[in-house]
C-alpha cells in the first residue's frame, strides 16, 4: 500500500466534483482508499487528490479509455501528474 498523491487542472469545481463523486466504484475497484479532494490554495482549479492504494492498480485505472472520457466530461484540462510515496 502507498500513498498517492494526484494533481490536474480543472475548468470549474463545481463541474468537475459531481462527475468525480459518480465514479467511486472505478475508484474502488482499483484499490484506491481514504481519497481526499483537496483544491490548491493559490490556484482553485488545481485539484489534489491524495489516497491510499497500490500503485500498479492505479496506473492501469489512469490508462482505461472510459475514464479519459469521464475526465472530458468533468472539465479536466490536463493530463493528471502522479506522485507515489511509500
């Protein structure tokens, strides 16, 4: 188990966290637990998540056409940068 730490711009929060909070089973199905949403203090379209789960299963959740396409819906305006601390 590691801790992930992800961080991706978005358009407008109040967009993006709807479609964010309907697919926690994708979410759960790659082991990822305790998820956080934290918003960048100096940049509110900043969005971190911060999380408990192997990174091998996340990684395979980050590559899923299905979620590039969830993403476009939410509003995300770049690729996610993953950071794992372990």
């Amino acid at each position: 188990m590691a801790k992930i730490f992800m961080n991706h711009p978005i358009a407008d929060y109040d967009t993006w966290r709807p479609v964010f909070d309907a697919d926690t089973d994708r979410r759960a199905a790659a082991g990822m637990s305790n998820v956080v949403v934290l918003r960048d203090a100096d940049d509110p379209t900043s969005i971190w998540l911060v999380a408990d789960g192997d990174p091998v299963k996340i990684d395979e959740m980050m590559r899923d056409p299905e979620l590039g396409v969830q993403m476009q819906k939410a509003g995300v305006t770049g690729p996610p940068t993953l950071y794992v601390a372990t």
